[in-house]
C-alpha cells in the first residue's frame, strides 16, 4: 500500500470525499461502487467494486464458447480492465480500457466496425488487437462490462448473426450480474 500524504476529515454525515487526483488516477466516477474492507489495526480500505470480478471463472468460459462460436478472439472486461478472453495471451488481459471503450460503454452503444470507418477500436491499453464488435453488459440499468468481438488474421468484417450473438452475450452476462 501507498501513502498518498493526504489528510481528509469525516463530515457530521459520516462521509469522507475521496479527492479528485486520486479519482482520476484510480479511474473511480461519480456513482461507481466501492467495496469496504477493514483491517485489525484500524486500516480502513476502499476497493472499486466490480460485479464482473465475481464471475472471472464463468467469463472465461463464456469468452471460449463464444470465441469458438465465432470464430475469433473474444475480450470481455469490467469498466476499468480486461477480465476473460480467448485468443488473447492472459498477461495482456490486465491491461487498462482505453477512453474509446470507455465512451462506448458510458453512451450505452454498439461498435461495429465497416468498411467506411477510419478509425480503428482498440479496446485495452497498449494492446495491439482490435475489436469489429463491441457491446456493453448492461445489468441493473448499470454498465459494468463490454464483450469485445476482435479481428483475426483475416480482418473479415462481422455478420449480421456474429452481431447478434455478441449482442446475446452482453445481454446474458447483464442479466448475470442482476442475480
């Protein structure tokens, strides 16, 4: 753990604000929910909650199906970070969402990319995959994930039924994280 040398005080409401550069560095915006952990010696530790972390063993195994259903890496994440996937090399999965994931996820929209589109969808930070479908995992009227579709060697562009199955499985994982 670090010291971050800043000092903030309970209010009478028993609230304490997180300042904005930590926020911004731990990538934590208004509404997203923080699990509380407490330890012995009176540390009292705020952790980003993210619903998809819990089901890290189902995901993977729904990013296989699905990837050998359409014949192409699958990448699902949470909000912040890569959490399952197949085709992809499992040290690469940790890395950030880029801002252009992010976008996707916070206007509630698909990604599916053409022939007409200049711009490419690089899903995780430093990666060099790049997604042809893109879906938020809606649970709760909350955004807590994307299921990523990326291309193969062949570049092909997505089907209308490789659409729909990505689709699908945002929607079933959204549902996952309703119970």
């Amino acid at each position: 753990m670090k010291a971050t040398g800043i000092v903030r005080r309970i209010d009478d409401l028993g609230r304490v604000v997180i300042p904005k550069e930590i926020r911004r560095t731990m990538r934590i915006r208004e509404g997203d929910p923080l699990e509380i952990f407490t330890a012995a010696d009176g540390e009292v530790i705020f952790k980003k909650y993210s619903p998809m972390g819990d089901f890290a063993e189902f995901t993977a195994q729904y990013a296989e199906v699905l990837g050998k259903a359409l014949n192409m890496p699958v990448l699902i994440t949470d909000r912040d970070r890569g959490i399952a996937g197949y085709g992809i090399k499992k040290d690469g999965l940790e890395r950030p969402v880029t801002r252009a994931l992010e976008e996707i996820m916070e206007n509630r929209s698909g990604y599916v990319a053409s022939h007409a589109q200049d711009i490419r969808l690089v899903p995780l930070e430093g990666d060099a995959h790049v997604a042809c479908l893109a879906f938020p995992i809606i649970g709760n009227g909350d955004v807590s994930g994307c299921v990523c579709a990326l291309f193969n060697q062949r570049e092909d562009f997505p089907t209308q039924a490789e659409i729909k199955l990505v689709q699908v499985a945002a929607g079933f994982l959204g549902k996952q994280t309703e119970d």
